[in-house]
C-alpha cells in the first residue's frame, strides 16, 4: 500500500473536519485495507473511526424504527434480538455474505461502501473507468460472468456486491449521515447510484459525510420473507443473483410487497411497478412471472452473464414463493426452501 | 484517486498488544498489518498468510475474543488488544488444546498450512456455539479454506469436541 | 512375523503436533526479522510484445528500498536457456526471468524490488513505470483449434498415444449403436494454501541455504547450481514442511530464480513470497478438449474408441500430459484411434497437477461410457464391467495387480447402486432432483530412484534421512512406520528428516510414486541395518544369537530375537556394546525393476460412486455423498491413505463444480486471479466422503507392495458428478465446471457453437 497519514480523531466532527477527497474512513478494513493493497484505493489519510463512542447502538424508536450504529459489526447486526425479531430478512442476507471471520470486522457503515468485485476494478495492470476515469471497460467484451445485466451503462457494467445492502433496499432503509453541514437522511434507493458517464462514483455520500446509521422503518415483515442467493459455490462466494422479499400478507391478500435483487445491477436492484402488480392480490405463483418480467424489464447480458437473466427470472419467482410460504431461505441448509 | 507523487517511507506509529498472554509495546510502521507484525515483527509464523485479502482463512486470529482475518487488521487500529494465536491454543504446560488434540486423531489436515487459521476458527466457533448440526458447523467452517481438501475431517473434530462439551 | 505390526496400521502423523501448535516452519516462516530483505515481484501487463522503457527511478527514491532489478540491469547469469532445465521441464526453453525486453505471457516477471520490509517493496514495485510493445497475441484454445498439432518432441516419462489398432473410423461406421461427443475442460490453477516462495540465507562463507516451495530438495539444488554456476557444495535446500503443492512444486519457478540472484547480487539473505494474484502467473492444468466417439454391438461389446484431446501449452514449451491413452487401458476394444495434440497459446507453460492428463481424459471418456449406456438402455456399471480388461491394451502389457472388479463390488455395495433406477428424473424429495452417477479412474504406479539412510543408535533412537518433501501426504508417518516396523521400536523411537539436499537423494515427490518409492529405500536401508546389527549382536563368542542368519532373527521390542526359540534374544544395547560402535548407519536405495517393466503394467484403479442433489428450478447442485473404492496394493496407513483419497476427491467435486481460470482474450490474461473468484470448494460444499481400499496384493510393483494414492482419488470423481446430474436431471452437461447456468442449459456449449 502507499504510505498515508493516520490519525484517530476523537469525535465526530473532528473526524468530519479532517475528511478531504484524499482520505478514507477507517472502519472494518475488510473491503479499504484490502483494496489498498491492491494499490486501487491510495488515501493519503485514514481516519480510524473504530473507537469513536456513539455508533455502536442498535436500538428502536417511538415508531418502532430500528435504528443501527454505522459502527455495529456485521456479525453483532445478525445476532442482535432486535434485528431477528424484527428484520430477519437483513439478519439473513448478512449471514448469506463473506464468513464469519469478515462479519466480524465488517461494519455496517463499511459494508454499505463495499465497493465492487469487478475483476478489472480489482486489477491495477487492466483499464478501468471505475478505477481510472476515461482508461475504458474491458469487461464489456471480457470476462463478465458476475456483471451487471440491469441499468449498465457504456462506462462500466459492474455490481454492487453487498448481500446486507440489497436486504436493506427491500427493507427500504434509511441511510443517516453527517457532514459539514449537519445530518442528511438518504433513502436505500438514492443512495447506491447507477454508474452512467461517473462509475468512479458508487453512492451519493459527499466525501466529507460519514456515514452513523441506518434506520430502517417499521414494517410487518418479521414472518414473510426471504433472502435468496444463488452463487458459485454454496457458501463465501459472492452472488450471481440474489432477491430479497419483503412481503405483508393480511387475510390471504399481499397488502405490502418489497423485491430487491442483488449481483445484476450496480446498486441494488428495485422495480416499485413491479411490486405493486402483487400488491392487493393473492400470492398465487402464476402471477410472479409478471414480477420477474417487470422487474427485469430492459435487461441486457454481455455474454458470459447473458445467464442472469433467466435465473434472475427463476430465482425471483422462488423467491416470492419462499416469502409468502414463510419459508424463509436458510444460510446454514443450503437445500433451497 | 489522487495519485501520491512523492516516493516516501510510511509513518511509524506506537501499539501495545497483548499476545498469547504476553503484552508487547511496539513502534510499528502505520501501514503494518496484524498479520505481518505477529510472523515478521514478533516472529509468530504459526498464523499463515494465504492470499493477503481475507479470502483463505489462513490467518485467522481470534482478537478480542473474536475471529478475524488477521491479514486485513491494520495493527495500529488495534492499540490495547488482546490476540490469541494457534501458537497461544495449547496451554502453557504444553497440553494441546482438546481441538488440536481432534485435529490430531482424526487427521483433520495434510499439508497443514490452513491448520493454525482452522484451528483458531474452530476454536472461536465453540466459544460462538456454531456447532449444533454439521450443516452448520460447515456453513461458519466456511472462511477457512483447505485446499488438501481435509473438510470432512475437520469436521468430524470439531464435532466430536463440541460433542464432548455438550455443544452439539 | 511382526509382533507389532504398524505398516497397515491406522496411525497418527507424526508431525501432526509441529502443524497443530504452529511448530513446523514453512519457506516463509524462516528468517523473519531485520537481517533479511523482502522482495515483491513486478509482473508484466500484456501477453505479447516487449518492454520499451522501464523506469525504476520512483521505486528506487523509496527509502527502504535496496534495489530494482530489471532486464537492463540484472546480474549476469547463465546465457543459455539449456542451464535453465529442470528435472521435469518439458521439451522447449524454459523461462528465463528478466533474461530481455521480450514478454512471452501476461503475468511474466518484469521487475523485482528488494527492501528492508515487505509492504516497502510492494509500494515501490507500483511505481515502477513501464512501457510495453505490444503485439498481436492469442489465448483462445478453441480458435486455434485448426492449428493443432503433434508435438515433435515427447516429454520424458509421458508416453504418447499408441499407433491406431485396427480401423476405428470403419468400425464406428458398422457399429449399430454409437455415441460422439465433444468435451471441455476450463483450465485450472493449483492454488496450494501455501503460495510459492523462496527464502535464501546467506551464510558468512557465501554459501546458500534456500528454502523453496519445491516437492524435491534437489530439483531446486540443481537448478540454482546449474543457473547460477555454482558448486554443489555451495548450495542446501532445507524445505521440511511444503504447503501443498500438487505439481505446482514440481518445476523451480520464477520466485526461486530472483530471490538466488539478488541474494547473490546483493550478499544479503532475500525473502521473496508470491502474492495469491501472482500465484497464477507460475503453472496451471491446461484446457483441455476432447472428442470421444465410443461405438458398440446391441450387447453392449465396445467395437470401437476414438478419442482425441488437445490441450494448450505455451509458446516456448511443449507441456505434455497422458489425456487419451486411460480410454483403452479400462475399456478392451478392437478398434482404437487415440490422439493427442497441442495448441501454443501466449500463456505461461502448463504443469502438471494432480493426476495430469488423466481427470481430462476420464471426464470425456466416463461421461461418454454413461451416454452410450443410456442409448443401450443399460445400467452404467454393467457396461463398464461388461468392456473392463484384464490386460493393458495400450502398452499390450499384463497388469501387475488389478482389483478394480473387487473395489467396484465393494463401492457398490456400499452406496446402494443395485437401488439405482435406470431412468433419469427418477428420484426426488422435495424440489431436489437426486441422482446416482458413477465413473472409473486409473492411474500409474511408477517407482523412481531413492536413497535413503537410516541410523541406530544404541538407546533405539532411530533416524531416517531422504531427501524426499511431504507435501502432506504423509510420508513422515510411512516412513517412520516402516523404519519402526523393520527395527521393533516403537513409533516415537523413529525421526525422519525430509525435504534438505544434505540428506540421500530422491526426485521429486509427485505422480504417486513417493510411498512406494521412498518406502521401499527405507525398507532397504533398514534391512543393511538389521544384517549390520545382528553381525555386531554377534561379536562376542557367547551371544546367543551365534550363527543365526537374519531371517531367523526378528527385531522386537528393541531387541533381536531368535524366532525359533525367542528366549535367545539380544538386546540393541548389548549388541550395540558388543559391536564397538555408538550408531550405525545404513543407506539403502529402490529403484524401478525394468524387467518387470518390459512385462507388466502396473495401475492403481478406484471406482467412484456420487449421489448429486439438484434444485430442479434453479440448477444448484449439492454432492451429498461420495464412496471412492480404490484398488492400489498395500495401503501402509488407512489413516493417511484415506485422506489422500478423500482430498482427491474433493478435487474432484471442485474440478466439476468450481474450478474455473477465466481469460479475458483481449488482453491475453486470467482475469479470476484470486481465490474469491477462482473458486475452489469450502467446507460447505463438502459431504460425506467414504473411501474404501480393496485388498490387492502385488509383489511386482514395488518391494513393499505399495502402488501410491495420490492422484487415484481425483481421477474418476468429476465425470462422476456430472453423471450424478445428469441422472437427476436428465441434462448432460459436457463442459466444466457445471455452474449454475450450465445445468439450467442457460449458458450455450462453447464446444457447439464452433
């Protein structure tokens, strides 16, 4: 790695106030230490956040939002009562990703700024507009098999390869930050962005903001749901495709449905039209289909990864099945439910 | 990214850091990681460096009473911490740990090089109370690869401690 | 005889507690500290071409860093390619690393930076700038197809396919039930946990004591004298404990030759560690494809094999394996046509791993036994058994053992396979589609030239030296079996010292040879011990063992024992006395025995049974049980051997599923070079794995009657798998690894489409 300058700051604005293009949060490490390595990242400062006070609570508010501390660990998150009970579908989709050992380390914060796994992204002797601006995308005729199929643009076809963040999506979190000017409160939605003429930019967070918490609003989805994922191998492998349900069934009927698909897009995938078509209906599997088909409205593969899109259509309508049975998909069995 | 132009050495920062019960004070260069300073700085070369980025195991630590991938902890982050190592597993007296022993018996590696991060995670694993069935002994087994494929003899040892401690 | 039989005995590594408490000291683990230097190797980024300019103006400003070697400045070494052979190269020139400004690979060494830390040369090899040449290249096995060709010049110790028997191209034509198909294998690379590294120290006097990732102490040895120009005496080879290598370790690779040079260059000790990336720069198993057309009478009679693989090799050498020739060695035919060709890529050079050649030619030639078993309408196992040989038709040979028919019979019965139905789609439970596949393996029993030595001395502490590696394999514990057996101590009497040049010479370990091979020199030497000591035991006038031959003694319990009246017996310290000498040492060697060479054919062979688990919707596929019934002579430790198997196994299911190198052909390189995305399998993808050994005696193939077991296990199990799927889901996939989209027949077959 290039030599930075490290420092420890003692509170939040502090940590703000030192925080220029040129310098990294410190939080984990498990994505920046190892991408510093690689010579991507090359901060000329880290900011170790890991001992700052405050950011480690996971708690629930008067309107039974759950909020958790950016700092809180991957594996804390998945084990906190607060989290199974009322979100098991992000407790799920945590355990779904990297190994013990990196949830471990990994924070919530950090994960949310995972960055991708793009083989070109990773290699500094390989052009790449993500790493280097205007240096081009090889991965479009290359090796493309883990790439994006949705909402790609000429610049960059990569993904975002969090599982937590696609739970997130479904759960439609809240990202709550802190900058120069106060706190700022970004939808899931906004806050992953699509790489269009900038990949060099994977979120909206101002490179003065630091991230402290996600809030994720009440919902009724502690029995129906389910985070699917499909991968090259059954476990510690990043997804080809992956969907996470959020559903609220009342008397037969869906009355709320969330769907966000993750390992097709570079940002966690959501189509609201797609989810409305359910809503109000019964969760019959004939009509997931239509789901599968809005939701992947425009896809396009580049070759190796022209597969995703007829498993994403297969696992969506699994996955839905597996939500509205109850039959939430276990991390530990790997038969699929 | 900005690039640094300027060729130049790293910072040096101080750490203290307990290991395997003896507590060291040290003046590392910053840019160190956990996994260097314990095999090239404190001569601990029990933990191995597999592939340097979190994807092996091999350098699994259990740091403050929890797993990690010692090769992706910058050591100065860790300042007060407590490591225990495969080296810091048998007890002082030279009694091996009731896992190395079942790593022994039931021949729960070849080559032995993912052994110590094996052994560190299994370890955390019991503490964790990971092992109620094999699927999920296998499932949180998962970070630590081993590419003599011992798998299922490591399985059958952690099993049959976990057993024994009424984990199981 | 034995009173304490341990060959044959299940027992514990005797290195199992250095591995289990961090104890045993790998090439990195030497020499940490400030004496020695790190070094970080800079890699090129392009396939083809040459280097125009380097500037190592920025590396070099970095404080710490003590010098950047390139092709404009390296020391001079040996000129010729021909000082750079190995014991085991191929035919062609092998890489001779920073030699010029010509870059034959992507991934070849441009540049090594040596500094006072690790993270000091890593930094500094990224401010290295180069500009590159380049020139057209190609990396595409299936393009260059047309180009095959039979290489001019067989690699030493792969025989070649055999001329045609008979008129296969006729034979197909008449046959009334055929099957033709085309099969692919992705290139994978070894991935050992260990990375190659080499550690060299040195020593006051300028001599050189290296470590190296290296499966023979004396292939390294050899190299580095005959590069560097150096005296034997100049150069040890201390490897004792290798993590993993399976052929990766066969050839010194790059990492040897540059951390020598700047040791030598520099007089400073160097450690220099490949990084996981550069892991894939070094050797892999090639691509391989094949076309198999397999024809039959109605009964199931085989009356013709055609098989022809083609497999990539580099630019400058011509990497050979046996892919073809298995075909006919398990299946008897008339009419035979066995082929096998290269293509040259600009890729490194190929190596051998784990069982080279064989699980290529098994996956073509055992999925396509099951595909002609569906169009005869009969049970896979019956038309195996109904085509097996007793006699190797390729080398026109008798076999010196073959119990394949009895580890078939034992396999069987163990998994169940009489409950099998014949018909695809048959099973289920739940949304899984369960199938039963099964496949055969063979591969060589070879011995090679050992030495070995062993000494005794008078308190039974017994030390045995070859200078042979353990790669994991567990030669520490064979050997010390059989030095304790031979001499009735007990286990932890015995020392074995493994992997220095300063010890008796051995090859490489590799190809399965090692237990047989080493073991037997031990049993030798152990045997010129024995007859020493029971000349000494015999010294004094009044022993009780005067006149007694050796074969009428055993040792037993650290005493020599007259077996017809075992009262009159002789302690190893009162013969030790009576002999006059605190120790003896014996060397001993084994050898191949060419007479039984010219005659026999000598194989070890398994039959691999696999249930496979499919989700019918979404093509994951789970293997939840293995039972590999293997035939290889003596098994010396169940315990061991068993792990031997099982592991190859698991490379099995991994070769099936998982592994992948994948190229991007624009830029001619692998792109997946690491091992989160060239996936090898986790626990989690790992079930029960049975192994069986069905006896088989064989006094031919070794002394010891050993065969070896480590690359039989690998050798059956992918085509296995893939016959597992394809009973569960009726989908026959013919290109691995079967990922996801390939059993949903998502993903078009690369073999079709040209």
């Amino acid at each position: 790695m290039r030599p930075f300058h490290y420092e420890r700051p003692r509170g939040l604005e502090e940590a703000i106030a030192g925080k220029t293009e040129a310098a990294r949060f410190l939080g984990g490490g498990t994505n920046l230490i190892d991408l510093m390595k690689y010579d991507v990242e090359r901060p000329a400062s880290l900011l170790d956040l890991t001992r700052l006070e405050g950011l480690r609570e996971v708690e629930r508010n008067g309107e039974g939002a759950l909020r958790i501390g950016a700092l809180v660990t991957n594996a804390d998150a998945a084990a906190h009562p607060l989290v199974r009970e009322h979100h098991p579908l992000l407790a799920d989709a945590i355990l779904a990703g990297a190994t013990a050992q990196l949830r471990n380390m990994a924070t919530m914060g950090g994960n949310l700024l995972q960055r991708t796994r793009c083989y070109y992204f990773y290699d500094r002797q390989t052009p790449c507009n993500k790493r280097e601006p205007g240096t081009g995308c090889p991965a479009k005729d290359g090796v493309n098999r883990i790439h994006a199929i949705l909402g790609t643009s000429e610049h960059c076809i990569a993904t975002h390869p969090s599982d937590m963040c696609v739970a997130l999506a479904a759960l439609e979190a809240v990202v709550v930050v802190r900058g120069p000017s106060g706190e700022r409160r970004i939808r899931m939605e906004d806050f992953h962005r699509l790489p269009g003429d900038t990949p060099e930019r994977d979120t909206t967070l101002d490179a003065r903001e630091v991230v402290t918490a996600i809030e994720i609003p009440a919902g009724d989805y502690g029995r129906h749901h389910t985070y699917l994922k499909l991968r090259d191998r059954l476990s510690y492998a990043f997804a080809l495709v992956s969907v996470a349900v959020a559903m609220e069934l009342r008397e037969g009927r869906i009355s709320r449905l969330r769907v966000a698909l993750g390992g097709v897009a570079h940002k966690p995938w959501r189509v609201k039209e797609a989810e409305a078509l359910l809503e109000g209906q019964a969760p019959e599997e004939e009509c997931f289909g239509a789901v599968a088909d809005r939701l992947l409205q425009g896809a396009r593969g580049y070759g190796h990864n022209d597969f995703k899109i007829g498993l994403a259509r297969l696992a969506i309508a699994r996955a839905l099945h597996q939500a509205a049975a109850a039959a939430p998909q276990s991390h530990v069995a790997k038969r699929i439910a | 990214m900005p690039d640094d132009l300027s060729p130049r050495g790293p910072e040096t920062v101080a750490l203290s850091l307990t290991v395997n019960g003896t507590s060291h004070s040290l003046h590392i260069p910053v840019w160190t990681t956990l996994l260097d300073l314990l095999r090239e700085g404190l001569g601990l070369t029990g933990s191995k460096k597999g592939c340097d980025h979190g994807q092996c195991g091999a350098c699994t630590v259990i740091l403050d009473g929890k797993r990690v991938n010692s090769c992706l902890v910058l050591a100065a982050s860790r300042d007060g911490s407590e490591v225990r190592t495969v080296e810091g597993l048998a007890s002082p007296d030279g009694a091996l740990h009731p896992l190395q022993e079942a790593f022994i018996k039931h021949d729960a590696f070849q080559c032995g090089y993912c052994t110590p991060g094996q052994l560190c995670s299994g370890v955390a694993l019991l503490e964790e109370g990971h092992t109620r069935t094999e699927e999920e002994i296998r499932e949180w087994m998962s970070g630590n690869l081993c590419r003599c494929g011992a798998y299922p003899n490591i399985l059958a040892a952690i099993l049959e401690v976990a057993r024994k401690e009424g984990r199981a | 005889m034995m009173h304490h039989p341990l060959i044959g005995t299940p027992q514990d590594r005797v290195d199992g507690r250095a591995k289990v408490t961090g104890a045993a000291r790998y090439v990195a683990d030497f020499e940490t500290g400030a004496e020695v230097l790190h070094a970080h190797v800079l890699n090129s980024a392009i396939a083809t071409g040459r280097i125009r300019r380097i500037d190592t103006s920025r590396a070099l400003a970095v404080p710490g860093v003590v010098e950047v070697f390139t092709h404009e400045n390296r020391p001079r070494t040996a000129w010729f390619s021909s000082a750079y052979k190995d014991d085991v190269g191929p035919p062609g020139k092998p890489l001779r690393p920073l030699y010029d400004a010509s870059i034959a690979y992507s991934g070849e060494p441009v540049a090594l930076v040596v500094a006072e830390s690790y993270e000091t040369a890593r930094y500094a090899a990224n401010l290295i700038e180069v500009e590159y040449e380049a020139k057209p290249h190609e990396t595409d096995l299936l393009k260059q197809l047309p180009n095959s060709y039979v290489p001019k010049k067989r690699r030493s110790g792969i025989n070649p396919p055999p001329r045609p028997k008979g008129s296969a191209a006729s034979a197909l034509e008449n046959a009334p039930v055929k099957h033709v198909a085309r099969y692919l294998i992705a290139a994978e690379h070894h991935n050992p946990m260990e990375t190659h590294a080499t550690t060299v120290i040195r020593e006051a006097d300028g001599k050189l004591l290296i470590h190296d990732k290296i499966q023979g102490a004396y292939a390294t040895k050899h190299y580095v004298c005959s590069v560097f120009g150096l005296s034997e005496d100049a150069v040890r080879v201390v490897s004792p404990f290798i993590g993993g290598a399976f052929g990766s370790g066969l050839r010194p690779h790059y990492q040897l030759f540059l951390a020598v040079m700047a040791a030598m260059a520099l007089e400073r000790s160097v450690k220099l560690v490949l990084t996981r990336d550069q892991q894939f720069t070094i050797a892999h198993r090639p691509e391989t494809w094949n076309e198999i057309a397999l024809g039959a009478k109605p009964d199931g009679t085989l009356s013709a094999i055609r098989h022809k693989a083609v497999g990539s090799t580099s630019r400058y050498e011509d990497y050979q394996e046996a892919v073809v020739n298995w075909t006919n060695l398990l299946y008897s035919a008339p009419d035979v046509e066995l082929e096998y060709e290269l293509v040259q890529l600009d890729i490194e050079t190929p190596s051998d791993m784990r069982a080279p050649g064989a699980p290529l030619g098994a996956f073509a030639a055992e999925s396509a036994m099951d595909e002609l078993a569906e169009k005869l309408g009969v049970d896979p196992l019956a038309l195996r058994l109904h085509n097996d040989t007793q006699i190797d038709e390729v080398m026109n040979k008798y076999h010196t053992s073959k119990e394949l028919r009895a580890a078939c019979q034992l396999g069987a019965e163990r998994f169940g396979w009489r409950h099998r139905p014949l018909a695809p789609r048959s099973m289920r439970q739940g949304r899984e589609l369960i199938g039963w596949g099964l496949a055969f393996g063979a591969w060589e029993a070879q011995m090679q030239k050992h030495a070995a030595r062993v000494m005794l001395d008078a308190e039974g502490h017994c030390t045995v030296g070859v200078a042979t590696a353990d790669l994991g394999t567990g030669t520490y514990t064979i050997l010390a079996q059989i030095a304790a057996e031979a001499l009735g101590l007990s286990m932890n009497k015995v020392t074995v010292l493994l992997g220095d040049s300063a010890l008796p010479q051995a090859p490489v370990s590799g190809g399965s040879w090692t237990a047989a091979s080493a073991g037997s020199a031990v049993h030798d030497a152990c045997a010129r011990l024995k007859a020493e000591l029971l000349l000494a035991a015999q010294t004094r006038n009044d022993s009780p063992l005067v006149g007694a031959k050796l074969e009428e003694v055993m040792f037993d319990r650290e005493r020599i024992v007259l077996m017809r009246d075992p009262m009159r017996a002789v302690s190893l310290q009162a013969a030790f006395a009576a002999g006059g000498r605190p120790r003896i040492v014996a060397d001993g060697q084994a050898g191949p025995d060419q007479l039984t060479q010219l005659r026999y054919s000598s194989h070890t062979h398994s039959a691999v049974f696999v249930e496979a688990r499919v989700d019918e919707e979404l093509g994951q596929v789970r293997v939840t049980r293995v039972v590999s019934a293997v035939a290889a002579g003596r098994i010396l430790n169940p315990k061991t051997a068993r792990s031997q198997v099982v592991g190859g196994v698991v490379w099995g299911i991994g070769m099936a599923l998982h592994e992948e190198a994948m190229p991007d052909h624009n830029l001619g390189r692998w792109m997946n070079h690491n091992i989160a995305e060239y996936h090898i399998p986790v626990h989690a993808d790992i079930h029960e794995i049975d192994v069986i050994f069905a006896e088989e005696k064989d006094l031919l193939t070794s002394p010891l009657g050993v065969k070896g077991l480590g690359e039989i296990g690998i050798v059956g199990t992918a085509a296995a798998v893939a016959n597992a799927v394809w009973h569960a889901t009726g989908r026959r996939v013919r290109e691995l690894p079967m990922t996801i989209d390939k059993v949903l027949g998502l993903t078009p077959a690369r073999t079709e489409a040209r």
